[in-house]
C-alpha cells in the first residue's frame, strides 16, 4: 500500500533546492523513477502510463532550464472500459527563468508551427484545449498559474527561495495543433534543450 504522503527522504530532497536547476534535476529524477514523489502530484506516485515513452525528452528538458510540470502525447483511441473517444494534442508546460532558453524554444517550436504560450504567475492566459473525450472538451494546457495555487502545490515542501523562484519564472506551454500527432513535438524539444547550457 503506498502511503499517502511524501517520505522524508524526498520531503528533505525537495527543501533542499534552491535554483531552478536543482528543481530541474529532481524533476527529471522523479520522472526517471529514482526519486519517489513530486510537489503538487499523488505522493509516492510516479508519471502516469501515458508518459513512459516521453521521459528521455522531459528528463533532458528538467535539466537544461525548462522544468517541466504536466505533459501528454498526441493520441487517438477509445477508452478500454467505456468505449470513449479520446483525442489529445500533444502538449507540455512549465517553468522557465533563463531567458535564451525561452527564446530558443520558442523559436523551435514556432519554426514547425506549434503554438508557444508564456506568462507568469502575476498574469493570465487564455487556455487551449488539448484533450477530447467524444467530442466534448475536457482538458486544456496553458493557462498560468496564480502565485496562491502555486504556494499550494510547492509550498509545503520547497523553501521559500525556491517559490520565489517559481514565482518569478515564466510558465511556458508547448502545444502542437494537430489533433492526435506525436511526433513533431518532442523531437523539436529535444532539439531546443539539447546544446541549451542554464546559466552559460
């Protein structure tokens, strides 16, 4: 039975960072499994199934500077319990405060087509809609997320200088506009992030 809260080990991980590269590496260590829980997700739960195949490219992005909070892949197909249609637009979000990286990948991803929103915590964008279920809107990426929820995701486990850093980033959202296609995205990412250097 997983208990419902994160471990101290990881509580203490957490507090521990500062930057938003340190936020950056124990992302990318969650998401490959060597670290058990993350601020504001299910504690002692790693990424959802969905993610398995995107871990290379959001792990690489996490440690070049853009610490990645949620993604999908761009999928088609109906639900194995209830025979709903899902269609999803591949899409990722998160935190950038190095100001050359954003620039990079939004250069990337405008030069393919995908659509780039960046705001901070103090602003507000507009939502776009990335998930389907038979025809009905039912999720969207891109819309950032006010100072208070941020306290509320982060808060209880990263240190003051870390949310201010977080704060102070800009929330930036990648989404490709075609319905259902996987493969433009993340190799552009992956492209964006690979000779990135944070700080150089």
């Amino acid at each position: 039975m997983k208990l419902p809260w994160m471990s101290r080990a990881d509580r203490r991980r957490w507090d521990s960072a500062r930057t938003l590269p340190e936020l950056g590496e124990l992302m990318a260590l969650w998401l490959e499994g060597e670290l058990g829980s993350r601020p504001g997700y299910a504690a002692r739960f790693g990424p959802d199934e969905e993610t398995a195949g995107l871990v290379p490219v959001l792990a690489a992005c996490c440690r070049a500077g853009f610490v990645t909070e949620q993604s999908q892949p761009g999928e088609t197909g109906a639900d194995a319990i209830d025979g709903r249609l899902w269609v999803q637009r591949a899409a990722v979000s998160g935190f950038i405060s190095d100001a050359r990286l954003l620039g990079r990948v939004r250069a990337a991803a405008e030069k393919v087509g995908l659509q780039v929103i960046a705001g901070t915590a103090q602003g507000r964008d507009k939502a776009v809609v990335v998930t389907r279920v038979d025809g009905q809107n039912y999720t969207a990426f891109g819309e950032t997320t006010p100072v208070r929820e941020l306290r509320h995701l982060f808060g209880d486990v990263c240190c003051r200088q870390a949310m201010d850093v977080l704060i102070g980033a800009w929330q930036v959202t990648v989404i490709d506009p075609v319905w259902g296609r996987d493969s433009v995205l993340w190799p552009v990412l992956a492209g964006a992030v690979g000779s990135a250097r944070v700080g150089a």
